[in-house]
C-alpha cells in the first residue's frame, strides 16, 4: 500500500511562505552572534538550529508550491551566508577554529555569491554546495554545543572534524561553479 503524496499548496502561498523564511534565516545571524557574546550558547544554538532547519523547510515549501520564486532563489544562498558566517566569524575570534580557514570560507562565499547573483535564476545550487551547507551547519551546532547540556568535549571534537570536510567541500564546489562560468 502506498502512502498519497502531499497535495499541493496553493502556488502564491506557498512561495510567499518560503520566501518569509528565508527572509527570516537572514534575519538570524545578527541574533546568533549577540547571543554568542553574550555567552548565551543554548539561545545561540537554538536560533543556529532553527535557521537550519528553516533552510529545509523554504526549500521544502517552495516544491509542493510548484517551485520557488527568482527572487528567493537569489536571496536563499545570502541568507545562508548570513546566518553561517556570525558563528564562523565568533569562532574564528574565540580562537577554536583557525582564522585562515574561516577567511578561506568568507571568500568562498563571497565568490560564489557573486557568480550565482549573475545567473538569471540565482544559479542552483550544486549537490556539492548543499552537502558542504549541511556539514557546516552539523558542524556548527556541534562547535556550539553548550557546556552546560553535557558531552560538550565530545561534540565540541565531531563538529571540529566535520569542520575540514565541510571546507574541503566547500573549495572544491566553488571551483565547480568557477568551470560552469567559464
């Protein structure tokens, strides 16, 4: 017996609905580095998490909806950006993840930015790309794992070892987007 698939949302919506959270993962990474500084990591973790998973949903929303719209396909990659680089840049300055690799990564995503910004649908984003976003995501919230939730030295290490492949993936997909604009 098999499962009926979802119906469908209606297409205005659902593509208003994705894009609102998109807008709303942009919105998150001031948010998340005030709560870094302000040493309130389980706040920060949970704005971190609900970022990611709001990526999931938008993308999710905008599908059933019978796809996204251009300008969420353009604003969805900046807002990643956004949110992900407050805790790469509070890391980096805390000294628990080195500041080359953490500027290695800025760049990263500021090259690949401006080529998918010259694409007339925001350029997609390569299966590369979408792996490196969820290991960096991984990574962060196990980096920001709150001492006071327990098991912060084991996280804290997995996030930091998920961190090198998340950058290896990260390099190599930008230069995947640098051969498509060739």
């Amino acid at each position: 017996m098999s499962v009926p698939p979802h119906p469908p949302l209606p297409r205005t919506s659902g593509r208003l609905l994705a894009d609102g959270l998109t807008v709303l993962r942009g919105l998150l990474g001031l948010p998340v580095l005030l709560a870094l500084q302000a040493h309130w990591f389980g706040v920060a973790w949970g704005l971190l998490l609900g970022g990611g998973l709001s990526d999931a949903a938008d993308g999710w929303l905008a599908r059933r909806s019978g796809g996204g719209s251009i300008w969420g396909a353009r604003l969805d990659p900046l807002t990643d950006k956004l949110l992900i680089s407050a805790p790469l840049l509070w890391l980096g300055a805390e000294g628990r993840l080195p500041l080359v690799a953490v500027w290695l990564l800025l760049a990263r995503e500021l090259l690949v930015s401006g080529w998918r910004a010259q694409q007339g649908s925001g350029g997609p984003a390569s299966l590369g790309g979408k792996a490196k976003t969820i290991l960096q995501f991984l990574s962060l919230l196990l980096l920001l794992w709150p001492a006071s939730w327990g098991g912060s030295p084991w996280a804290w290490s997995v996030g930091w070892w998920l961190f090198w492949p998340s950058l290896v993936l990260a390099l190599t997909s930008a230069a995947g987007y640098l051969r498509k604009g060739a």
